[in-house]
C-alpha cells in the first residue's frame, strides 16, 4: 500500500485522539485521516506524502502495541515531514521518546511531537471525571490544536514534549518501570472482561473494537486475546453489560462527546 496523500494515522478508543485528528486535519486543510489499525494486516506500507501525522493514546506510558507494530513496518519518504500527537490523562512519561526509537529504528526522524491532556478513560482504574474537568481539558486542546498546527504548517523541526518539571524524570522513571510489568501480558488482559445478564447479543463491542478482538458467539462477545486494552468496548456497551473484573461495576463510562460513535466504529453492527 501506498501513501501519497497527506495523512494522519490514528489509534483511539474513546474519541480522544480521533477528536484532536480530527481538528488537527480541520486547521491544516486537505489531510486525510486514516485508522491506524488498517493497516496491521499490510505486508508493506509506503509513504510518499509532504506530511505523515500519527495520534494515539498514551497506555502506561507506552504507545498502543499496535501502533508500534505499524510504524516498525511503515517505509517513509525522507521528504516526508512527521508529527506525533500523544494523548493522554496525567503522565505521558516518555511516550514520544519512546516513539522516536520506533522511528529511528525504521531510518526515520520524528520531525516534532506534541503532548495533549485529554479526559481519561483508563476505568480499569477510574471511571470518568467530572464534565467539568472534561470541559476544561477540550478547551485546552482547542487552543493546543491551534498552536501545533502553527508549527506543522512551517514544517518546523523541534524537540518533542516529555513532561514539563524536572521532578517528574524520577516519577517517570518509576512509573515506566511498574507498567512494564502490565505490558508483557497486555494482549491477554482481555480475560478479565466478562458481561452480564443486560447483554442482549447487539454486537456493538464487536463493531467498536479498533483491534477486530472480538466475536460474537451464541449471542455473546468473546475476546480473542489480542486486545489493545482500548476501553471502546466497555465504554460504548449501550446496556453496560461489560465489566472488567468486579471494579468497573460502579464506574462511570467514558466516551468523547465530541465524537460520533460511528466514526469509531470499524464494521456495522450484526
Ligand atoms: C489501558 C490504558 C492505559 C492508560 N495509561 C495512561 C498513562 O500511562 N498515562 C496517561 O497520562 N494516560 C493514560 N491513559 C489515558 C489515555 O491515554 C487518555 O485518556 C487518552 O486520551 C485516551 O484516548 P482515546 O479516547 O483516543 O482512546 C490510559 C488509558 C488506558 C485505557
């Protein structure tokens, strides 16, 4: 497959990171967007455009896995100038550090990266904030949107954002060295999800999924043990059947509001 138009790449979950593509897309004018998980099952993906954009989510300090697994195969242009959006809820650590490797490794420069603080959806933890604190994080990401893309526009080369003060490097550290642990069984975390009696077979979840991790079998979904850990299914569920061990039971759902559940979706519901 080949790129050639100007393009951002995206992984979301909840509508984060597809709002920011979104609105990065809308100032610079005449870039596409593409699912980023399109394109895992490409044997070799070529880009040719003037800009490459990728935005994601910050999961424990990593990038998604999928995410890595594209851009490891991902051939760009050296004309090609690049830009990565981290999403994220509280620490992005060195998410984008993280992502210049990938890069680097693949003979390929991150041009600039920026960091966005977005709501948070992580309910394996905590369920939504309040739509106050919502609120305000959309407000700064539109004043944020506005800035990055002054700098896209000039095609400026410039250091990447890692968090701001210098005693979140030890922080930092000690975070990335706990979730490290989290991201070897990552894939498999799916076990723990299960639905109760509301699920009524709606397919949602499967429909959702940016992953393709789930079927539905005699009317239920099962997990296939690839997962992203995105949160989409259970946030989305229209009848909060799904929960994740027993803690999600009482946890508020997240979904970006300014996100239309269809343009998540990866398939129609069966
Ligand atoms: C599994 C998981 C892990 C997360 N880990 C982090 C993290 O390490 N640091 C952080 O600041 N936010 C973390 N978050 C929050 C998300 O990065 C943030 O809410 C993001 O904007 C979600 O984007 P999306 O709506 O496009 O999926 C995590 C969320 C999930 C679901």
């Amino acid at each position: 497959m080949v790129i050639e138009k100007d393009t951002i790449l995206y992984f979301s979950g909840t509508g984060n990171s597809l709002q920011v593509a979104k609105d990065i897309s809308g100032e610079l004018g005449g870039v596409q967007l593409c699912k980023l998980a399109s394109l895992i099952d490409e044997n070799k993906v070529e880009v040719k455009s003037k800009i490459l954009g990728i935005v994601f989510p910050v999961y424990y300090a990593w990038l998604p896995l999928v995410v890595e697994s594209v851009l490891k195969k991902i051939e760009i242009d050296k004309d090609t100038y690049v830009f990565a959006i981290a999403t994220f809820a509280g620490s992005p650590a060195e998410v984008l550090n993280k992502l210049s490797n990938t890069l680097q490794s693949n003979g390929k420069t991150l041009n600039s990266g920026f960091l966005i603080r977005m709501p948070g959806n992580n309910i394996y933890y905590f369920g939504a904030m309040s739509l106050k604190r919502q609120n305000k994080d959309f407000k700064r990401e539109k004043e944020k949107v506005r800035e990055i893309s002054y700098i896209i526009k000039l095609r400026k080369n410039c250091k990447y954002e890692l968090s701001k003060l210098l005693i979140d490097i030890p922080i930092d550290r000690i975070f990335i060295k706990s979730t490290n642990k989290i991201m070897e069984n990552f894939h498999i975390r799916d076990k723990k999800f299960w639905v109760n009696e509301n699920c009524n077979g709606c397919g949602v979840c499967k429909s959702i999924c940016p992953a393709n991790n789930i079927e539905i079998i005699e009317n239920k979904p099962k997990w296939k043990h690839n997962c992203e850990q995105c949160t989409a299914c259970i946030q989305y569920c229209p009848n909060e059947a799904i929960q994740w061990g027993i803690k999600t039971v009482k946890r508020k759902r997240y979904r970006n509001p300014n996100v239309n559940i269809n343009e998540l979706k990866t398939k129609e519901t069966s």
